[in-house]
C-alpha cells in the first residue's frame, strides 16, 4: 500500500474500470480515478456498522494537503475545514509549496503542541530518557518545532507542515531528520494518552529523511602504535610539565582503546562492576539498559594495576585528585594533548570504540558477537563497523591472484 504523494497523483492513470488507491500513511483516505481520468479523494470508515466512503473532493478543487486535512477531519468525526479551490497537481502551472499554518481555532479539539510539549517533557523526556538524549530532545524542541509549529493544536498539524519544517532545516540534516522523529514520538505519545483519536494520523510517520553523513575513523596497526607511544611519553613527563598525561586519564584512553566501551561507560565504571572471577565489567546502566562487557587478558592487567592506586573509600575505577569520577571536559583536554603527539588530528575519543569494533571483525569476531561486546540492539548498526583496510583487501587480492594462477598452471594440490 503506497502513499499518496503529489506524484502519485499526477502518475495516476485511467482505466478501463474506476479503481482506488488507499493511502498508507493516512488510514481511511482514497484517491478514486475514473475511466474519464476525473480523480476523485474519498476517505473510507466504518459508519453505523457499515463500510461507508465519503467524498472529500475533486483533485482539480483541492491541493493534496487540503485534502488530507479534510479527509483527518472527516476520520475524526469533525466538521471538514472549508478549502479554497486550488489549481490542480495535473495541470502545467501547477507549482507546489508547503501551505501556510491555519489559523489555529478559538476552542481547539486538542491543545496546541507548545502546550503538549510540556506534559510531555514530564511525562515521557524526563522518565525514560537518558540525560544525555533528554538535552537533544528540549533543543529539537526550542530550536525547531516550537518556533514553527508551537502554537498550532496537534489535530491541525498536516504532513505538510511537518514536510515544511523537515525542508526548512534541510542544510543540517541530522537535526531536521531528529525534528521529525521527535514529533513522531510526540504524535505517538498523544495518541497513545488519549489525547488524539487511536485512529489520528500521525503526521511525521515515514517522512522520507535525510541523508546523514556518518563520520567514521578507524585507526590502522601503525596509529595505534603511535597513540600507546603518546601515552607512555605522557605519563613519563613530570606533572605540572608540557604534554604531562595523568594516570586516570591514561587509563581511560586505554579502556576506551581496548574494550571498545562508550566514554560514559568508562567514567563511570566502579569497582563493585569489575568480575575477575567471569573476565567482564557488570554495568547496572548504559545507553541501552544494563550491560556486561567481556574483558580481555590485557584489560584484566590494567585493572589489577589500577586497583594498587584504589584510594580507600573511593569506589570509582578513575577518579581525579578531589576522590571525584573522572570529569569528562578533563579526558576531552586530555585526548588533544596525545594526539597531537601521536600525529591522530581530527580522530575523536569515539573513533576509538569504532576501532576496536573494526579490528574484531577484521580477526574473525562474528559480527553478532561484536555486536553484544558493545552493547548494540541491532546487526546493522555493528555492521556499520565492518571496515576492511587497505591492507587487507590488498592481501586478499594477492592470495586471490596465486590461487588461479595455481589453478591455471596445474601447481597447486
């Protein structure tokens, strides 16, 4: 079942008998084409027991958005909102453009989306989301929708509009695909509160989104020997000196490095979540609930070297002069400082968990095993990190190469 696009519209073509076309997005709204190539919108529901189809309007009256918000209306059971005629999605001159936000009514059916906003900063952002995803949840919100939609009641707000905001923002990809996926959440929270109709379209629903450029960097053999070269140079320099690197944020790189952990995930590391005994970290939270992380030989060792700084009282694994976590602007300072010296601009702290998921894949690591190292839901998103370097696309072109030269040649077994 497709979705009724201005381009379906204007691609739909006459047959022999009238047909419809049902429209995914908007459950219940038809567009009816003729034998005589007249196109027709209709909404169809259920109506005293009967299956019963209502006319909303020619396409030669109504523009798509214009109908979609009749056809919503005639879903809930309102009266339809008047709709100037517009020119037609066939004709030559037809020009779309996003439509301007109605005037919101005296006494709306719902309230306005400024004011959802805050019943659902407290009842869903502020319960459910972590700290982190609370932030970029309020800034979408000031920054983007609020502005544009913030005064609009929630069953007036088209595909349209929210098309328009999508467009609108389109130079920062990331931020308009975030803007719709949090008014989806939105619309979805205020059906499922009873706020909007369990039949009410949800207007951001499969939005076509952006493409967003994902910024990868996996370190090679020769960068990780550089950056343990850095470290190592760091901790020798005396404190208070250029280039001086502290033990706890040492520590922390090297964690980060080696077990392909997030960065909060490792500042917040106590030592009541380290199990020698079963070789893995115990994490009671993470960005995606609770969590063990597999340790390796070599992470064992830099945690039975870490436990002879443990300060007595103390139960975090890294902790600053204070007795305090490891402050996270304090790794970041930290992080530039070594790799300058490594000669690593531009690679970020959490190019290093890319690369530890990279290098894993690239020995044989099954890809959902990596995937359960670092805590992912999905395949595809540790697939994201099955990186093949240079080398060893090179290496396996030259086994490929002797393989049929054997094979050619008759040397082989």
């Amino acid at each position: 079942m497709p979705t009724i696009t201005e381009s379906l519209v204007r691609r739909a073509r006459p047959r022999a008998r009238k047909y419809e076309v049902s429209c995914a997005s908007l459950r219940g709204f038809v567009l009816r084409v003729l034998p005589s190539g007249k196109k027709v919108y209709y909404v169809r529901h259920r109506k005293r027991g009967r299956d019963t189809r209502e006319r909303v309007g020619l396409v030669t009256e109504l523009s798509l958005a214009q109908a979609q918000a009749r056809a919503a209306a005639l879903l809930r059971g309102a009266a339809p909102p008047d709709a100037p005629p517009a020119p037609s999605p066939t004709s030559p001159s037809y020009s779309p453009s996003p439509p301007s936000p109605p005037s919101p009514p005296s006494s709306p059916a719902s309230p306005r989306l400024r004011e959802f906003a805050a019943r659902f900063d407290r009842e869903h952002i502020t319960p459910y989301l972590k700290p982190r995803t609370q932030k970029q949840y309020r800034d979408c919100l000031r920054l983007y929708l609020l502005p544009q939609l913030g005064e609009l009641p929630l069953h007036t707000i088209t595909r349209a509009h929210v098309a328009a905001v999508h467009r609108e923002h389109r130079a920062i990809p990331c931020a308009a695909n975030q803007a719709v996926r949090v008014l989806s959440v939105i619309f979805s929270r205020a059906i499922e509160w009873g706020v909007l109709s369990e039949r009410a379209f949800n207007p951001a629903h499969r939005l076509r989104k952006y493409r967003e450029r994902r910024r990868e960097r996996f370190l090679t053999p020769d960068e990780r020997q550089r950056l343990e070269r850095a470290l190592q140079v760091g901790l020798e320099t005396r404190a208070g000196r250029p280039g001086a690197i502290g033990w706890a944020n040492a520590a922390a790189v090297r964690l980060l490095a080696w077990t392909g952990m997030r960065r909060g995930e490792v500042l917040a590391l106590r030592w009541e979540m380290v199990d020698y005994r079963h070789g893995c970290l115990r994490l009671p939270d993470s960005k995606t609930g609770r969590k063990t992380v597999p340790i390796s030989r070599q992470v064992v060792a830099l945690l039975r070297a870490l436990e002879e700084r443990r300060r007595l009282g103390c139960p975090w694994v890294l902790y600053s002069t204070t007795g305090q976590p490891l402050h996270p602007n304090s790794l970041e300072r930290a992080w530039r400082r070594i790799r300058a010296r490594a000669g690593l601009e531009g690679v970020r702290l959490h190019d290093l968990r890319h690369s530890a998921a990279s290098d894993a894949l690239m020995s044989g690591v099954p890809l959902d095993v990596v995937g359960k190292v670092l805590g992912h839901r999905s395949p595809r998103t540790t697939a994201r990190y099955a990186h093949i370097a240079d080398h060893v696309v090179a290496e396996a072109v030259a086994r490929m190469g002797d393989a049929i030269e054997r094979a050619q040649t008759g040397t082989g077994d």
